[in-house]
C-alpha cells in the first residue's frame, strides 16, 4: 500500500511539473503559423499535385492534434505526413526530402508525441522551421529535458502501477509502435470496421447524389458534373441542390450549357479546357452571371482554337493542348493571354521549322518553368518565358524520345484500365481509384501487387490509391500506391 501510495504521488508531482508546459491548442496554432504559412494549399493553386498533397496532410495533422487535446486521450497511432514546403533548398539532415518537379520542396516526417508542444517542435523543425518564436509562448522548448532535471529522479512507472490502474503503458505503446510498421493487412484490420460504419452512414447520400447529378445532367443536357477538389458527399449533395434551385429559379440563363461540363471549384468562370466553372464560395448571382455571359466564352474560346492553330503551324505541325491534371486551372481569359504572349513572341523569332515535320507530337504551355522538358507520356512542357533558339534545340532532339512515349503512354493507359477492372472484380469492390497524383506506372506497380493477395476485407468498398493510409469521411479507403 506505501509503494502504491508512492507511485500516486510521484504522478501528481510530475503532473505539476508538466502543467508548467503544457500548451493550449490556441497556443499551438499560433506557434505553427510559420508553417501554416508554408504549406497552405492556397499558395500552390497552380500546382495541383503539390495542393492535394497539403490539402490530405493537414487534414490528417488537425485530426492528430485535435486526438492530443482530448480528454483521457492515451493511444497512440504514429502519423506519417508529406508536405511541399515553399522553399528552394533543402537545410534539413532529419527527414526524408526530395524536390517536385515544380521547385517546392517535400518533407516527410512520422509525428509519435504525446504532447502538444512536443508534436509542435517536431513539426517545426521536420520543416526547417525557426521555433526561437516558441519561447515568447511561455513554455520550455526542451520539454523532457526540463521535467527530468526538475525532479530528483527520472520517473520510470513500474509495470504494476499499470496493472493495478488499468491504464496503458506509454512506453510500451511507443515502443511497439515504433517495432511494428505498417502493413496492409494490419491497417486494414484495424480500421476495416471503421470505414465500413462510414459506408453504411454515406449510402442514402451517395444515392441522393447520383440521382441529382443525373437529373440535372438530363435537363441541362450536360456532357458532365464534376468537383475540382474532394469534398464530402453531403457537401457535394448541398452543391446540385443550389445549381437544381437556381434551374427552377432562373431556367432561362442556363439555355446555352447544352453539351458543356460543369465543374464545381473555387472560383466561377470558364476554364482553359472549356468547362463552365461554378465557385462553391459564390452566390446564385454570380453563377447567373456566368451563364449569361456564356455567349461571349464561345466566341472567345474560338479565338483561342485559332491561337493554338497558329502555333501548331510554327512549330512544324506540334499540337498544343491542356492537360486539367497536370496544368493550373487557368480561366478560359488566363489562357488566351498565356497563348497570345507565346505566339506573338514565335511568329517574331521565325524559326524554321518544317511544315508538319512534328506532326502527332504534343505540347503544353507553363508560366512557372524556365527549361523545357519532356513528360514521361510524351508532350513536351514548354515554358511561356523559353528562349525560342533553344525551344528549336530542345524540340528536334527529344522528337524520336517523345514519339516513343506517347506509344508507351497509350500501352500504359490499357494496362492500367484492365489492372483497375480486374482488381474491382477479384475484390468486388463498388469503386477503384486514384488520386490525380498518383501516375499510372506507379497504379499499375500497385494493382499488379494487390493481385497477388487475398483481401476480403475489401468487398463492396470504395478504394482510393493515394500517397497514405486513411479512412475519409464518408468511408473511402485511401492507401498508398507503395504499400507493403
């Protein structure tokens, strides 16, 4: 009973100590606001991979400090994390970072604290980020450190407390979870029951969607409805309700959408490819406004075919098109500025390519490079600001490569949809998918791996292949495309 007694008051004490530390979640979001500032994906909007990625991210990261601030919180689950961090060199030896293709750099790191200040920290610096702000919060930024030397003696509970208690061994979990990484099977198996409640609770919304997006499809004559980003279903749901309210409200400025698609995004207008674009911020006004201005977009979006036209012709022949997952959604006006400037600046330059030499050879047009490319499925990235002499260089001596990869991109494209359709059969899965990030070699790598299990947790489930492990929230499996 005395060692027991002990052992309750070492707790209380310790207790005290830690409570000088302790950080508000108030507190912990005014600290992360240099690194709020660095990975919010509003300042990626025209790099959409880098976007999504911080999108996930910071929704799985709020999800784990929301769990510190709980009450009795104890389980621990290690949380892996990627962000693109807008920053041009790497100054961190701790973390795994690599540079995307736009110049921004990806940090990865694997939070497993127990404590505010100290998933603080780790995320600060995971990112290269000063913490000297930290001090200004009143708490210690060598947290454990502090809480040793306070105290006589490094407090190390007997396995009996535990025993007697109830409660779990933080160590122990640690430790454990540290030995143990994660698997397919293991995490399938934990959070399987999980995604299947989120199923069953999204299935009325699920239908409701279907059954207002093919209604509004039929009475507006669409060629489709489609979301920029992955809202929930009750938020999409709550999008086709105000577009079917405006119909009935305002029937007449929504007679020239025949055959068009609409996207729901964040921003009203007409993209580059040709879509009608609603902003999910904006009210019937604004929308009202942009199918009344659609007449003047069709007009414009010829002057724009023309544009394209032109330069395919000074460029032997080479076709220029937008690619929605891989560009910056740029208005219908953005890239008619963006073609006009690049035209303007060839027909000047006169280079002498052949007449139709680059025929069946692509090409699109990017504002944030400054060195052309070739993409692995064969269309050339060309910057708007290149040096037309070494455009010319660049196009003639990767022309045989580039034809090469678009013959590869069209193998890989039927093997990827005959992997997706053989997968959803074997599995019986109502829905196999991809995150625009993921390529489809790297699709491909996954399906072929999945072939080999047996996995019968996934039957009439929705599986999405991502960069991570996660349940959404209306039951969508995510897991990465490298799983093991």
């Amino acid at each position: 009973f005395y060692y027991f007694i002990r052992l309750c008051l070492d707790k209380i004490l310790l207790q005290c100590v830690l409570q000088a530390r302790t950080l508000s979640g108030a507190d912990a979001i005014n600290a992360l606001r240099p690194f709020y500032f660095a990975v919010h994906p509003d300042f990626f909007g025209q790099h959409p991979k880098e976007r999504e990625v911080n999108e996930n991210s910071l929704k799985r990261l709020n999800g784990y400090l929301e769990n510190l601030q709980k009450p009795g919180f104890r389980s621990l689950k290690p949380t892996q994390l990627t962000f693109y961090v807008r920053e041009t060199e790497p100054n961190s030896s701790n973390v795994q970072e690599s540079f995307s293709a736009s110049g921004f750099r990806a940090v990865s790191f694997t939070l497993r604290t127990r404590d505010l200040l100290s998933t603080v920290l780790d995320i600060l610096n995971s990112c290269s980020l000063s913490t000297e702000h930290v001090q200004s919060l009143n708490v210690n930024s060598q947290p454990h450190k502090e809480a040793r030397s306070t105290v006589n003696r490094p407090i190390k509970w007997d396995k009996t407390y535990y025993s007697f208690t109830g409660f779990k061994d933080p160590e122990e979990e640690l430790e454990q979870a540290q030995r143990v990484e994660t698997t397919l099977i293991s995490w399938l198996d934990y959070n399987g029951a999980s995604a299947i409640r989120r199923l069953k609770k999204s299935l009325p919304l699920r239908k409701e969607l279907e059954r207002l997006k093919f209604e509004l499809s039929h009475e507006l004559q669409l060629s489709d409805i489609r979301w920029q980003r992955s809202w929930g279903i009750a938020h999409r749901c709550s999008q086709l309700h105000s577009l079917a309210r405006l119909v009935q409200q305002r029937p007449e400025v929504l007679k020239n959408v025949k055959g068009h698609t609409v996207v729901f995004t964040d921003r009203s207008g007409m993209s580059a490819a040709g879509h009608i674009m609603l902003g999910t911020m904006d009210v019937h006004h604004h929308w009202t406004k942009i199918f009344e201005r659609l007449p003047n977009y069709y007009k414009l979006q010829k002057r724009l075919l023309f544009l394209e036209d032109r330069i395919s012709a000074l460029l032997g022949g080479i076709q220029v098109i937008y690619i929605e997952e891989l560009q910056p959604l740029l208005t219908l006006e953005e890239y008619y500025e963006t073609l006009n400037s690049f035209y303007n600046k060839l027909r000047d330059s006169r280079l002498p390519f052949h007449p139709h030499s680059l025929r069946g050879l692509q090409m699109i047009l990017e504002s944030d490079r400054y060195a052309p490319s070739l993409h692995e499925f064969g269309h050339f990235m060309i910057p708007t600001v290149c040096d037309p002499a070494a455009l010319q260089w660049f196009i003639f001596a990767k022309a045989q490569k580039a034809r090469e990869n678009l013959k590869r991109k069209e193998e890989m494209m039927i093997t990827e949809k005959e992997l997706i359709d053989t997968s959803t059969a074997k599995f019986s899965l109502d829905r196999l998918y991809k995150e625009p990030s993921v390529s489809s070699a790297q699709m491909i790598d996954c399906c072929k791996r999945l072939l080999e299990e047996s996995l019968p947790y996934l039957q009439g489930m929705h599986l999405c292949i991502s960069h991570f492990y996660s349940v959404l929230q209306d039951g969508d499996l995510c897991i990465p495309w490298n799983w093991k």
